[in-house]
C-alpha cells in the first residue's frame, strides 16, 4: 500500500506539472499525449511479446506517435491508411514468421488505443482551448471511480461484479464508484471556474458525464482484464510500482475519451 501511495503521489506531480505548464502552450499536452499514447502501446504489444517482433513493433509505434500529434490535423486520415496497408503487407510478405493472430491484435489494439488518445488530444489540447480543464475532465472521473469502488470494494465489497474476469470488482464498489464519478465534474467545474473566474461552465451536463464515462470506465477496466488474461498476465508493465504499467491506469480512461468528444459536438461544456 505504502509503495503503491508514494507512486500515485509522483505521478500526481508530473500530471499537475503538464497541466501547468499545458496551460502556457498546449503543445506540451499534445507531446505528453503522443509520448504516453506510445507507450500505452507499448505495453499492450508486450502482453503478447510481439516487442520481439520489430517488424510490427516498430510501424506499430510509429502510429502511436505520430497519430495524437496529428489528429487535429487535415492529414489525420493518412497515418490511418498507410498503418493498415503497412500491416497488410507484413501479414502477406512475412506469412510464414508472422502470425496472423499477433497481426490482428496489434492492428485491433494500437487503433482503438490511438483513437481514444487522439480524440483526447483534439478536445484538451486543439486552439488553446481550457485544455487542463479537458484533461482533468477526462482522466478524473474514471480516475476518481476507480479509487473509490477500490476502496469502498475492500471495505464493505460483498458481491463479486466480475469473478471471473477481476475477482477483486464488487458491485457494492461499482456503485459507490459511478455515485462518485457522477459527483466529482461538479467539483471540477467549480475549482476550475475558482481558479479562473473567467469561464462559464455548463453544470447541467457535467454529471450526466459523470455518469456516463463512470459506468463506461467499468468496462474498460474489465476489457483490459479480458486481454491480460489471455496473454496469461498479471499487469501490463512495471512503470508505476504497486500499480503496474501505464496502460493498467489507463484502461478505464480510453473508452471515456470519446464520450466527451461526441458530446461537446452537440453541447457546450465551457466557454
């Protein structure tokens, strides 16, 4: 507990310092994204050793950067096409080293992955635009879910959610986790809106947000278990001692991402 304490406590700190420094210029958020969203993928590719393998390592990487950085970009569609037919040509040249299998999970994952982290960067760090108040938007509600259905799930967890998928889920956690998740854009909105005065902050939506990405980051939570499990281990990485990789603080991030971006297509969040 100690160990996994101080590691969130660091980790706090460098994500502050981004946000800060975001603040400034909003390339900073969109170079932390991209960095991060390479080795999300990383780690995912790992699960299934196919970092042994450069051939799709390294197009696989390449994606992974450069996708974020050019996702607000007229030219976003291309990074898309040339890593599909770059894998198609691996899976056809290379049929008899390559497994077609390790060739679908690499293409499966490092899209959706990339996707989820690229529509991250067009809402928190496109124009300049309030990004810190994106990024905390879309990394504190699962963030804060999680932690409190961890905590209320050791404390008072009867019911297993998902027993065979997370032994350690409960449903008496998940509930206090969504409560939570649903509560804390409220809070977010009006420390943001204390600090810069400036802004209008629709309250309305912010915990139908809430609500939505705490129930969906459940899912992402348990999808990345799925995967674990089929590759036959416990985290994703050892970057984060008593937390495990990146991709394992992540995984109830991803699929969140695109819920806000569809929704500030038809609403306003902040002016």
């Amino acid at each position: 507990m100690k160990t996994r304490i101080i590691t969130a406590g660091v980790a706090i700190v460098i994500f502050l310092a981004i946000l800060i420094f975001g603040e400034m210029n909003s390339i900073v958020i969109t170079i932390a994204i991209a960095l991060a969203n390479t080795l999300l993928c990383g780690e995912y590719l790992s699960a299934k050793k196919i970092n042994k393998d450069m051939k799709l390592m390294i197009p696989c990487l390449l994606f992974a950067l450069l996708i974020p950085a050019l996702s607000y970009s007229e030219l976003r569609y291309i990074p898309y096409y040339l890593f599909t037919l770059t894998l198609a040509v691996i899976a056809v040249v290379f049929h008899e080293k390559v497994k077609i299998d390790d060739v679908i999970f690499a293409f499966a994952g490092v899209i959706m992955i990339s996707t989820c982290m690229a529509l991250f960067t067009i809402r928190s760090a496109a124009l300049n635009y309030r990004p810190s108040f994106w990024v905390i938007l879309i990394v504190g509600i699962p963030w804060i879910a999680d932690t409190v259905a961890y905590f209320v799930g050791s404390a008072f967890g009867k019911r297993k959610l998902c027993p065979v998928i997370s032994p350690k889920k409960t449903v008496e956690g998940a509930v206090a986790g969504v409560l939570a998740g649903t509560v804390a854009p409220l809070l977010f909105g009006l420390v943001f809106q204390l600090i810069y005065g400036n802004v209008t902050i629709n309250y309305a939506i912010l915990p139908v947000i809430g609500l939505l990405n705490s129930v969906i980051s459940i899912f992402g939570d348990l999808l990345f278990s799925v995967i674990k499990r089929h590759c036959g281990i416990k985290d994703f990485g050892s970057i984060m001692p008593g937390h495990g990789g990146l991709l394992d603080r992540f995984d109830s991030v991803l699929l969140c991402t695109p819920v806000i971006f569809i929704l500030s297509q038809f609403v306003t969040i902040i002016v």
